[in-house]
C-alpha cells in the first residue's frame, strides 16, 4: 500500500477522484503545479500526517479540510487561512512562508500541538501568535521542512 506520494513540478492542476481509495496515504507532495483548488478526493485521505501544497495557484481551502486529523504538517501558499485549519489539533508545523495573508482565525490558539510557524516575511505586521508559538526565519528552517 502507498504511503508516500510526491507529484511535485508537474503542472498538475488537479487530481482525479481515484486518488480517493489512497486511505493509507501518509505523506503527499503537490508543491510546484498548477493547483487552483483542492479536490475533495485529498480530503478523503485521513492518514495524512504531511501535506505540501505551496508554489500552486490555490485560491482557498476547503471547510473539509478539518477531515485530515492526523495533519502534522501543513505547508501551503494563500491569501487567507480558513478558519477549519484550527480543527487540525495534531498540527505541529503550520508554513505560511511568503503569503499575502491579512488575517489568520482568532481560532488559531485551538492549535496547542503547533510548535513552528513558518510566516516569514513578518514586515507586514502580521502577528499571529501570542501564546510562544515561533516565527523562524528563512535562514533557519526545521529539518521537518523537507
């Protein structure tokens, strides 16, 4: 059974419903396509521990998104954070590096297991933790980045 999948630099701008039945599907790899929305088929793979989306066209992130319980990882490019990422309680790396993002949920205190937050550049005067949750900077990225 698979459980890593790494599709990156493909021009992919979706996946077709199949990948649904990837229920043991523990680590996926979409970075660098073509992506303007998430089908609903990787809402479906609850194992994801890890899930990298940046470098799409994303526009937004499903309600559904709260579906993916095991979600350790999250790395995505876009404009806004749904307010449902803060149902994923498992999280522990959140990289919103490089986003025009505004506003993050009041919600976001929700996510006790988050132990980095990748949103740098901070020159927006985005601030977005104040419970000693850490920003790290470009230069020094965790080995879980990867």
């Amino acid at each position: 059974m698979l459980e890593v999948l790494s599709l990156t630099n493909n021009q992919i701008s979706g996946l077709p419903a199949s990948f649904a039945s990837l229920t043991c599907l523990r680590k996926l790899n979409l970075s660098y396509n073509n992506i303007v929305h998430i089908t609903g088929c990787i809402y479906t793979m609850r194992s994801l521990v890890f899930l990298h989306l940046a470098c799409n066209r994303l526009e937004s992130i499903a309600e559904s998104i709260a579906a993916l319980v095991e979600l350790k990882i999250l790395i995505v490019e876009i404009h806004s954070l749904p307010k449902m990422i803060c149902c994923l309680t498992r999280l522990e790396l959140l990289n919103v590096d490089f986003n025009d993002i505004q506003n993050v949920p009041q919600e976001m205190h929700q996510l006790s297991r988050l132990e980095k937050l990748a949103c740098h550049p901070l020159d927006k005067g985005l601030h977005i933790m104040q419970n000693s949750k850490k920003c790290w900077k470009e230069d020094s990225p965790p080995s879980t980045y990867k």
